[in-house]
C-alpha cells in the first residue's frame, strides 16, 4: 500500500496510465499545430483533436461540434457565464445561481455584479439542495441564464438538475451547469438532462491537468456565447489559442474509459465509500454533511465534533491525504462557506473532513483509512476540555455561545 493513502479525489484524480500512453505519441513525433492546414503534421493533429472531441462528445450524449476544448473547468465556468452574460445583454442583465457554487462561477458572477449584472444567490437547505419553487419565483423578464451545479465538490449532494432545465425552458432562461464534479462519476446526458450550456475538467476525471471543455448546444435552443480570447477564432471563434493537443488526446481517452467503466467503478467503490462512512458515524457525535441520497457515489463529508478538521489532518499528515471543511486564505483558515451553507456553525465546519474515493482505492486502503482516523478522533477528544465537558453533561450550547460572543 502506497503512503499517504489519497484520498483526495475530488481535487484532483491520478492519471490513469492508459491515458499517458494515448498522450506520450503527441508530445513527440506527432507534435504539429491542429490549426495548420498544409502539411501532414498538422492534419494529423487536427485528426487526433477530432477524435478526441468525439470521445468527450459521447460521454455526454452530445456532438462533437458542441465540444469547446478549455484550459479547463475554471475557463469554462467563465466563457459560460461571461459569454452568456455579454451576448444576451438585449435581453437581460439577471443570473440566478447558488451559495454552494464552485468560486470559479461565485467569483465570475461576483465579477458580473461590478459590470451592471444582477445576480441572485439562491441558499441551499440542510440537505444541500436548491428548492425549485424559490427557483422558479427567482425568474423575471430580465433573466438570462441559471447556473447551478450538476454535483457539489465538497459534499458531493446532486441537484435536481432535470426539473431545473424544466423550469428553465418553461420560461425561456439558458441553463449552464458546472459538471465538473458528476462528468464520468455518474450517467449525464446533456439530451436527458436538458442542459444548454456544462463545464468540465480532465484532471477530475483520471485525465490530464490543464485541459477541460464547454459543451455548447447547436439546437434547441442555439446557444450562442461572447468570446472571451480573442486571437485566431479556434474552436467555432469561442476560444482562440493553440490547441493543446496531447492534453486534448488524454481527455479524450480519459473520458472513454469513464463511459465504458464508471457504472463497474461507481458500483465497486460505493460499497467502499460506504464502509468507510458506515464504520466512521459509529462514533459519537459524528454527522454526515449533505442528503444521503442525492449523493456522489465516491463522496463523504463528515462532521466531527469537538475535533478540529485541521488537526485531525495534521494528526496523520504521513499517512493519509485528505481535505477538511476549511481553506486556507491568505490571512486565516476560514470555515467552508459550503458547509456553513447548509447551516453548520463555524465550529461543526472546522471539525469536517471530505472523502473523495476513486478509481484506484483498495480496500486495504479504507480498512487503514478507518483505524487511522478513529484512533486519531478519540486521542483527540481525549486532550478537548470541550468533550470533557460534553461528556460531564454540561449544555454545550450554552458553552459555545456565550465562547462565540
Ligand atoms: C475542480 C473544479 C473546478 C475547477 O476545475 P479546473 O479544471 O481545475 O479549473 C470547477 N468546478 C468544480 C465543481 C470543480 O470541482
């Protein structure tokens, strides 16, 4: 068993080695431009690019020619939302999205807001979900797109993406949704799912860093998108720039291995994800984060009590990789606004850790997952005045208010 243990999916995925391999040739003897129309090296790159986009295309229920090859999901997040945002501006200044959102779409929106958008921020319930009627009631004349997450990175709770897109088209509004969680975990279907506009990674998906994709629907409705680089007009003039083709190549494999693979991987590494999670709310006064069900196959996040997040991480930094409720901002280590989203106190989202399994977590790794955190949850309680208090019965409550004020 390789130490530390990773599990830290939801950051990023290791790359699969069937993906190196598709890549390796283009870095190398097949290294020409895709835009370069008079020679062989240049075809032949455009015909891997094509073949790509066709893998991409296919895992989505899409075609190829709604593919925008991306430097990744940060990139497509903001061609979506900045693109819609300046192409529809006769219709509408007004974006509705929610509190949960990736900061890719909550800080391109909070840049919207300095340009003359209006942005509603619909809250989540406890459960980490949208409710469709505060959606729905959201809607005016001005409305041009809802963007909503297709599964959160922290809790990994699915949204009801298919009465979304209902309510969208009922009223006329474009519907974007950030995939990058859900792409090659789970089933998504752009037709299906009645999605305009999605964005996705391939560092997400057991794929290369530095490349990810826009679809962008051709029909029903034609979507059409403001360029946000302008240069040569690659990629339908959305996005101009050299393709970069060995990442493209990885994507594209990567992205065909999910479709023929993640219904075997999801069904295997569920029962995983659920052991682990079964075996860790055994201790007292731990508390699932997000709905149960509504959920990604591979995604845990746990509360803690009493337990710093940040300390528990520490505590087996040499043997596990994981990540707790908290970022680390420039000046302090800042509670997940995701967790406080669902209604946690600061405290419940400091105490939190995410679990994100993939595709290559063993069994082996889960049984050490689970000794190395119990232990290291009791030895922490074990030094908290907090849980020696908890424990004598006094009302915490109390306690951690009148410590908050
Ligand atoms: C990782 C992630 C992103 C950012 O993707 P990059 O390809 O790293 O830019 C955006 N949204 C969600 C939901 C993510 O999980």
């Amino acid at each position: 068993m390789k130490l530390p243990v990773y599990l830290d999916n939801n950051a990023t995925t290791p790359m699969d080695p069937r993906v190196l391999e598709a890549m390796l040739p283009y870095f190398t003897e097949h290294f020409g431009n895709a835009a370069s129309r008079n020679h062989a090296y240049g075809w032949e790159a455009e015909e891997a690019v094509d073949y790509a986009r066709e893998q991409v295309a296919k895992l989505i229920g899409a075609e190829a020619k709604e593919i925008i090859f991306t430097s990744g999901a940060t990139e497509a997040d903001n061609l979506a939302i900045k693109g819609v945002f300046e192409m529809y501006a006769g219709k509408g200044n007004h974006i509705i999205t929610c509190v949960t959102e990736h900061k890719a779409v909550l800080d391109t929106c909070h840049h919207l807001e300095k340009l003359g958008g209006e942005i509603t921020y619909l809250p989540v319930s406890n459960d980490g979900l949208i409710d469709l009627k505060e959606l729905e009631a959201a809607i005016k004349p001005e409305t041009i797109l809802i963007a909503v997450m297709y599964a959160n990175n922290e809790i990994g709770v699915i949204q009801s993406v298919k009465e979304i897109s209902n309510i969208a088209r009922k009223h006329g509004v474009l519907f974007f949704t950030d995939a990058t969680q859900a792409i090659g975990k789970i089933p998504v279907n752009v037709q299906n799912d009645g999605i305009d506009i999605m964005a996705f990674s391939g560092h997400k998906l057991y794929g290369p860093k530095g490349v990810g994709a826009l679809y962008v629907r051709r029909k029903h409705p034609r979507v059409r998108l403001t360029a946000q680089m302008d240069g040569g007009g690659h990629e339908r003039g959305m996005r101009s720039g050299t393709l970069n083709v060995p990442g493209i190549v990885g994507f594209g494999k990567a992205c065909e291995l999910c479709r023929l693979e993640m219904e075997a991987d999801a069904k295997r590494i569920k029962v995983l994800r659920d052991k682990l999670e079964d075996a860790l709310l055994q201790i007292e006064e731990t508390y699932l984060n997000g709905n149960k069900e509504l959920r990604l196959p591979h995604v845990s996040n746990i509360s803690f009590k009493y337990v710093e997040g940040e300390a528990l991480i520490m505590s087996f930094s040499k043997y596990m990789a994981l990540s707790t409720g908290s970022a680390c901002t420039s000046a302090s280590i800042e509670p997940s606004y995701v967790l406080k989203a669902l209604g946690n106190s600061d405290d419940m989202a400091h105490a939190s850790l995410r679990f994100g399994l993939g595709r290559f977590t063993t069994e082996e790794e889960i049984d050490f997952a689970i000794e190395q955190i119990t232990a290291a949850v009791y030895k922490l309680r074990e030094m908290s005045p907090m849980w020696e208090m908890f424990k004598d019965g006094v009302d915490m409550n109390s306690i951690q208010s009148t410590q908050a004020s």
